[in-house]
C-alpha cells in the first residue's frame, strides 16, 4: 500500500526508506509475539514505518533568488532499521532507526583563526592572537571563548574574552587579546577557542586542541 502510494502521491515520490529486514510490526496479541488470535485474525503488516528526505536546498534558493554552490550540502545514511519485538503493550511492535548526518562546510576558509600564545595555565594571564577575513562583519559584541574539546553548544564556554574590550595590541595582520588568570580552569585538560560573531549568531573560528 505504502509503495503504490509513493508511485501515486507526488509529496512521497522523494522520501526514502531503508529495506524491511525485520518481520511485520502489527498485529500482535498483547504481551506477546504472536499475531492476532481474535475473531479478526488480521493479517500481519508492515504498518509502522519510518521514511526520511533531505531538503532540496536548490529550490529553496531558487525562491530567495540564489542558488547555492553545492547542491546536496547534507547527507543523511541510515545505519540500521529494525523492531523491537519485547515491547508488549500495544498491538504494534516499535521501530526504530539509526541515522549517520553529514554536513559539508559553507565556507571552505574559516572567517577567523585562533592561536593560543605561550603556555596556558591558572598561574598567570594568557593571550589569544586571531586574524579575521576582510569580509567578516566584526561586531563590539563579538567574543572569543574557551572550550572543552568535547563542547556541544556556544553556552558551554568555561570562560571568554570581548575582542575590543580585552584587545592589548592590533597590526594590520593579527590582533591579541587576553584573558585572567583567574578565570583559567586550574584542573587544566585539553581545550578549544572559539570565536562568536555577534551579527552572524554563529562560531566562525575554532583553533587547534591545545593543553592547559
């Protein structure tokens, strides 16, 4: 049914699924994993299923008036798809699916790189050097954070710097900021920077691991 109404239905013609390598999902009788044993006697299906598509980014841009310069910026993989035949509250049997994402960069050349200067410590100031891309639209609310390696979102700096109001020299090629002592993690552990465009909402420069 589901594949005479991808054929059919134009909204469905795009969406994928992977193959069904798993015995059909429904009916079963409660708390078991035999299949109906009611006057019904229905027979089993594949009713529980789970289909994905990646957005036609090049449409998209066709209505803004653009078109991007790669046209599948995301791959999606399916790693496993499979039910879960111990569940026994519902006539139906879950199904799960594991997905691989995969995102191409926008920008080939960071808008900002970072290096820590010297050896990092609690024990005394340090400084940060960046340089930024002509094009970057810098901002007197842009920050330049640090970071666990494992950081998962912009808020989870341990500590940060405002790259005008701690700025401590400037040429035309680089500027320096600093940043206290005291607010450096004394267990120490490896660590990134990162720098925040205010205007852009984003990271747009992440420097090498490095020890503290």
């Amino acid at each position: 049914q589901l594949n005479m109404a991808k054929k059919k239905e134009a909204f469905l013609k795009e969406f994928k699924e992977g193959p069904l390598q798993f015995k059909p999902t429904y009916k079963f009788d409660l708390d078991s994993e035999v299949y109906d044993t009611s006057e019904k006697k229905r027979k089993p299906a594949w009713t529980d299923r789970i289909l994905w598509k990646v957005k036609n980014l090049s449409e998209v841009a066709s209505k803004e008036g653009e078109f991007p310069e790669e046209e599948n910026p995301i791959s999606v993989t399916l790693n496993n798809y499979v039910s879960h035949m111990s569940y026994g509250i519902s006539d139906h049997k879950p199904v799960t699916g594991t997905f691989k994402l995969e995102m191409k960069p926008l920008v080939s050349d960071p808008l900002v790189v970072l290096n820590p200067e010297g050896e990092w410590s609690a024990e005394h100031d340090v400084l940060i050097r960046y340089s930024a891309a002509p094009e970057l639209p810098s901002s007197a609310w842009d920050w330049i954070g640090l970071f666990q390696v494992t950081f998962r979102h912009v808020k989870d700096y341990v500590t940060y710097a405002w790259v005008e109001d701690d700025e401590i020299s400037s040429s035309r090629n680089s500027k320096q900021v600093y940043m206290s002592a005291s607010e450096i993690p004394k267990m120490g552990g490896e660590f990134l920077l990162c720098y925040f465009s205010n205007n852009l909402q984003s990271i747009v420069g992440i420097s090498e691991p490095f020890q503290v």
